[in-house]
C-alpha cells in the first residue's frame, strides 16, 4: 500500500468518530446537562420548571431510602432514614410523607424550603424516618414515596433504597440495621495453615 492511500486511510479513520457525533445533531440527548444520581432526577433549567399538578417552582435533584451494609438487611418493624434534597424557587414547605406499603413516616417537624436555597433533610441528622418496616429492605430496592408540599401539593417519585456502600458509608447506619455477615475463611485457607 502506498503512503498515499495510507494518508487517506487514517484520515478517515480518525473522521469517523467527528462525523458520527455530528450526525446526532444539537438536540442529541449527550448534548443536554444531565445529573447523575440514584433518585430520580427532576431538575431541569430555571427557566423551564419542573410542573407538578399545575404548580411549578420545586425541585427535587436527589431522594433516597438509606438501606443496610452491602450484603445485610433492615429488619421487618425497623426504621429506615429518607434523605431528600429539595429546592424551592418561591419558598414552600413539606409538611407529611407516605411510602405506599412500606410503613410510617415520620417527619421531626415541617421542613422549610427557602426560596433558592437547596435544603437537604438528612443534615446533621435525618429528619425523615420510615418506622415500622413492612418488609425487611436488602437495598437495590424502589418503593413509591409522596411528599406533601404546602405550595407544590403531592409529589409521587419512586425512590430507591441504596446500600451504605461507596460514597453512602459517610451515612450514619440506620437503627436496628443487622450488620453484614463476616466472611469465613475457605476451606484451603485452613488446610494451607495446617500444613505450615
């Protein structure tokens, strides 16, 4: 082969992957801001608000249920904390939460949101809690919470229960939690230690 067509080889190898991005064009879902969390996302842009019943102004960019270690579990009757961030554009509040099927939440008093200041409700300590666990919960799982607003109204969200495990080990572990079980040594562990 010639270096001519070498030249030309490369040159359209290397244009491949430029044409190909082109070709998605400017409203290609990698061309848009996204936020990777384990709730659901429901933030957009300031301008274009999230609507929910009619009413706009919150947001909510992360929510979940902090479930057990990796490899443990949250006991039948148990508690599990619910860690939500919210951002209200006008000011509001949330007043109640329900999981469907789950248990009963408690809140330690009505959350305020002030207007543009995003409000996490796990810090210092959860203000949250789902008491008397209608299940025990593993993690990886996803139950339907609705959050009451007095602005806003409900919110539905499926939310998920993440493991204490990566960045969630910062978390304090819930009440009751049954730690993971320790692994035992193999039985050629115990066999390479006689022979010694």
């Amino acid at each position: 082969m010639t270096s001519r067509r070498w030249i030309i080889a490369a040159a359209a190898l290397l244009a491949a992957p430029v044409l190909a991005g082109c070709s998605a064009g400017f409203h290609a879902n990698t061309n848009k801001p996204y936020m990777p969390v384990e709730g659901a996302a429901l933030i957009d842009h300031a301008a274009d608000l999230p609507t929910y019943g009619g009413k706009q102004g919150l947001t909510i960019p992360q929510v979940f249920i902090l479930g057990p270690d990796a490899g443990a579990q949250l006991a039948q009757g148990g508690k599990a904390p619910v860690y939500l961030n919210a951002l209200s554009y006008s000011g509001d509040a949330l007043q109640a939460v329900t999981a469907e099927g789950l248990g009963t939440v408690t809140l330690t008093s009505p959350i305020e949101l002030p207007a543009n200041q995003l409000v996490n409700t796990g810090k210092p300590t959860p203000q949250v809690m789902i008491d008397g666990l209608a299940k025990p919960l593993h993690g990886g799982e996803s139950f339907k919470l609705t959050f009451q607003f007095a602005k806003a109204g409900a919110v539905t969200l499926d939310v998920p229960v993440v493991t204490r495990s990566r960045e969630y080990t910062a978390y304090p572990m819930a009440p009751g939690a049954t730690p993971a079980p320790t692994p035992s040594a193999s039985p050629t562990e115990h066999a390479e230690e006689g022979g010694h």
